[in-house]
C-alpha cells in the first residue's frame, strides 16, 4: 500500500498530529486523568464499597476496565474529530488535498494520531488506577488487541464525524448525544446479568457493550458476552467504519467542491 | 515541447446549478509567465482550483505537464506548487514547521525538507521568523510563507492565485522580483491578480476570463498594442475655459486639469503644439488609466455583448 513516499507522508501526518495533542497537553492528557480519579474516588471508593462484589470481583476492580475504556472512546474521537475538523475550518487541510498523499494515508495518519492519544490516555488511566486498586492482567494479548481495535473504531468515527461537520457545534452532538448514553449503557458500570431479560437483550444491539466486555476479560478475565464474538464485532465495525471513512474522503465530501 | 498547461473544454457545474465554467480551453507554454485575468466570479478560482484537485470538475480534460487529471493525477499534483488566494495554513504551527511538513506530503526527507525549508524561508524573508507561529506573522510575511510552502517539493508550475493582495507596494515589488527570478530559473508561472499594473510588468503571456469563458488568449506585447487610444492627463498652470485642441476629444476634469484623448497615429507633440499656442503652461503629464485596464474593461464589456 505505501512507497517510501507514502510512508514519508505518513510519518508527517502522524507527527503532526501528536505534536498538536501533546502541545496542549493540559487541555488532552491531564483531564482524563483528572475525571478518572473522581470516578475512582466517587464511584469506586465512596459508592462501591456499600455495593460490593460484582462478578466475583470488588466493584473497584470490577469498573477499572470500563473506565479505562471509557477514556479511550472519549479521546480517540474527541482527537480526530476536532483535529480533522479544525484543518477544515482552517482550510489547512487543503495542504494534504494538493499533495500526492493518498486518501489511505490521510486516514491512517489522522487515525494513528488519535491513537496515539488514546494509547498514552489509557496508560495514565491506568496509573492512576493503581493508586485505587490491585489492577490484575488475565489476558495481556486481549487487552492490547481490544485497546487498539476500538481506539480505532472511535478515531474512524470522529473523522466520519468531522467531514460531515460544517460547524464546531456539530462535532460535539454526536459524543454528547450518542457516545456518552452508550458508554453509560454499555456496561461500564454494571454486569448486564443484573438487567432484565429484555433489557439484557437491548444492550446486545450496543457496540460498547462488546468493547467493554472484551476489555474487562482481557483484565479479569470474565466477560457477559462471548470474547470471540466480541472482538469479531470490533474487527466489523472497524472494516466498516474504515471503508465509510474512505468513500467520504475519495469523494471529498465536506472537503472539496 | 510538453505545455505546462492544457485545458480542454473544462466545466464546472456547482450545486444548485449555478455553471461556473463553460467549456474553457486553455493553454500555457512551459517557462511561461502568464496572466489569467478577469472579473470577480469571472471562474479564475474555479479554474485553479479543478487544476489543483481542490475542486471536482463536471467535464473536460486537464493537463500539467502531459499527465492527466483523470488518470495520473499523483504526478500531476507533483507538478504543482499552489498559493491560494485565502491564507490556508494553521496559525498555530510554527513556520518551520508548515513548510516542513507541505514537504513531506509530497515525499520530501525530513533531512531534506529542513534544507530546503532554510534555502526559501531565507530567499523570501523568513528565515528568521522561523520559530514562530503563523500568527504572529504579518499579512505580508503570511503571503510570502505560502509562496515559500508551494515550492519546498521543487514544482515545475506554480499556480499564484492573487498573491500580493493587501500587500504593501515596496513589499510586492520585492515578490514581483522574486517571481521573476524563479521564472527565469525555469519554473512555469501562472498568475491570477486584480493588479493589472502587476501583469503588464510580470507576465508575457494573458488570457482573459469572463463567465466561465476565455473570450482572450495573447501575448501581453500584441494585446496592449491593440490599444489604439490612450487618456492624458495634464495638470495646466492656468484655467484655459475657451481653449480649443483640433483633431482631439478633451474634457476638463477641474479648472486646472485637462483630460485628452490621443490616437496613436497622432502623437503626443500636436497636443503640445497647440497648447502653446494658446499660451497654456503644462506643469505635469500622466496616463490616466494602466493601458491594460482600458483593455481589460473593453475585452469583457465586448465578451457580454
């Protein structure tokens, strides 16, 4: 797929973009941190202990997995949605339209640029979660492959996101509307063998359902969905999310008139 | 020899209908300066834009350097430096940076591209400046930082849309001999301005735009030698009511101010003559308008007719 030029371009994109998050680094890495001390504080310490065990496990440990997760959704859209936004507003973006770098390479260095992100967010995430909790590794390859499959969903998403945008408010009613109800309702939180019947079968339809609990086996080891199933939705929307992403920009939908 | 750029019947239709280009045909030698010129929404920005891959043409063909749009639009776009007409980089990145990174998207080595970003930052001023956000730059270093970022790939044809505008006079005379500079090194200039001074005194060749339209393509020697009649300015010593000049149109702009039309078959000196015979004491004497104004404003009223 990549010449040596493809991948010079690559580099440039990639680099740009984490000297842009890491630049402002109070405003893209510190409040992760920030916000998930809380969660730990309010929900974990102050709350879980009055709730108990969930799944065989303290409610502390039970929850480390899908706040982890939570920040890698978060920052891997926020990134790539106002990073590639911010270069349409600025019309900058049209640095990359008149060059010979590929539609291919554009996603992949914006994509790669908010995983990086989401990459660095989850590892203070999990830093500071070792202030709270004894975190356990069951399956390390699980973890790493779910982190990586759904940041990349997620900065997909942000870019399809941000070609549809025409104004910044536009880049916020998706993660407001739509990614943060998920989150809530994606098991994060609760074992979802705590919902009833139909409530059980409803959060099936939920992508983030799969992500967490894929997530929290990778940690603990336990899951309420199948683990192959749930990394086979993750590589689908994934493919998906990528192909939609690749006809918008080979279109220059939002981009070009 | 390979055209820089050909053009062939070239259509741009935008949502909602509005036909921006219709069927244009254009060409331009290679090692050329040329001028495209014409009114606002005259399709100049369309046209450079579709040369750019900026915006999606409806029908036609284009070619830069012989590589089509259609087919071999990767090294088609090698061949191109752009300096739009709307600044178009981050204002938060530092200038090193901006042109650093134009760079790599067309495949230039960091190691290279520092190089060459210190080779034109320096040539256009900017060296020194290097280190600090685009932001902080003036309007003027803002239009030379796009010029420099077109040329950090080497292009063989850069495309100028409007690049002195608000730009200070001595500043645009320094851009003016740098362009020529770099034409006479080889690079093929296209150049769109509102300036029409700036195109007489840079380009050789012009084309004239009007409704998605080239209704003229010419040398700028055989275009401005079509001009058969030019307006004179004389500022006179004394209020002259009741001269009368044979052979001329005149007008008195103000008591002391006297406007004359002179056709080139006539000359200068029959004005003079006269004068002095009615005893009127010119103090000075100028064009009224740029030759290529006159020109310009005639080739698109005739076009609409």
């Amino acid at each position: 797929m990549f010449n040596s030029t493809g991948f010079i371009a690559l580099k440039t994109i990639w680099i740009k973009e984490c000297t842009r998050f890491l630049r402002i680094w109070v405003q893209t890495l510190v409040p992760p941190a920030i916000t998930m001390t809380l969660y730990f504080v309010i929900f974990g310490s102050i709350v879980g202990d009055r709730i108990g065990q969930m799944g065989g496990f303290t409610y502390m440990e039970f929850i480390v997995p899908g706040l982890i997760m939570m920040s890698v959704i978060t920052n891997s859209y926020s990134n790539v949605a106002s990073s590639f936004f911010s270069s349409k507003f600025q019309r900058n973006i049209e640095e990359m339209l008149v060059s010979p770098v590929s539609t291919n390479t554009i996603i992949m260095g914006y994509v790669g640029g908010g995983m990086a992100r989401a990459l660095m967010v989850a590892c203070i995430v999990t830093l500071v979660s070792f202030l709270f909790v004894d975190v356990r590794f069951a399956h390390v390859g699980i973890i790493v492959l779910t982190v990586i499959l759904t940041s990349m969903i997620f900065c997909l998403g942000g870019l399809i996101n941000a070609v549809y945008a025409k104004t910044f408010d536009d880049i916020s009613i998706v993660p407001t509307f739509v990614l943060t109800p998920m989150t809530y309702l994606g098991g994060v939180f609760y074992s979802v063998s705590l919902l009833p019947d139909i409530w059980q079968k409803v959060s099936m339809v939920n992508p983030i359902l799969y992500m967490v609990n894929a997530f929290r086996f990778g940690f603990l080891g336990v899951s309420d969905v199948n683990i192959g199933v749930a990394i086979g939705v993750l590589v689908i929307f994934t493919l998906v999310f990528y192909g939609v992403a690749y006809q918008l920009l080979q279109r220059g939908v939002g981009i070009r008139s | 020899m390979t055209k820089a750029l050909s053009i062939k019947g070239l259509r741009k239709v935008y949502k909602g209908g509005f036909e921006a280009l219709k069927g244009l045909d254009l060409e331009v030698e290679e090692g050329d300066f040329y001028a495209l010129l014409g009114p606002n929404g005259a399709g100049k920005s369309t046209t450079i834009g579709i040369i750019s891959s900026l915006v999606n043409k409806t029908a036609g063909e284009v070619k830069v350097f012989g590589y089509d749009l259609d087919t071999q639009l990767t090294e088609l776009k090698r061949q191109i430096g752009l300096v739009p007409q709307e600044f178009n980089f981050s204002q938060f990145e530092k200038v090193k940076q901006i042109v650093v990174n134009q760079a790599g998207y067309y495949g230039v080595s960091r190691e290279v591209a520092y190089q060459r970003a210190e080779k034109y930052l320096t040539q256009l001023g900017l060296w020194d400046k290097r280190d600090q956000p685009a932001r902080a730059l003036s309007g003027g270093m803002k239009r030379r930082l796009m010029i420099a970022r077109a040329l950090l790939h080497e292009p063989r044809l850069l495309i100028l849309d409007e690049p002195t505008a608000g730009v200070d006079i001595e500043l645009r005379r320094s851009m003016w001999d740098y362009l020529q500079q770099i034409n006479q090194q080889g690079i093929t200039i296209i150049l769109t301005t509102h300036y029409l001074e700036e195109a007489e005194h840079l380009c050789r060749n012009i084309g004239i735009i009007d409704a998605g339209q080239i209704v003229e393509n010419t040398s700028m020697k055989k275009l401005l030698s079509t001009l058969n009649t030019e307006t004179f300015i004389f500022d006179v010593e004394q209020a002259q009511p009741d001269l009368q000049l044979a052979g001329f149109n005149y007008r008195w702009s103000d008591d002391f101010t006297l406007e004359v039309d002179v056709d080139k078959s006539a000359g200068l000196n029959k004005v003079f003559e006269q004068l002095t015979a009615h005893g009127c004491q010119v103090i000075s004497m100028r064009n009224k308008a740029n030759r290529l104004e006159e020109l310009f404003v005639d080739l698109v009223e005739k076009g609409r007719k």
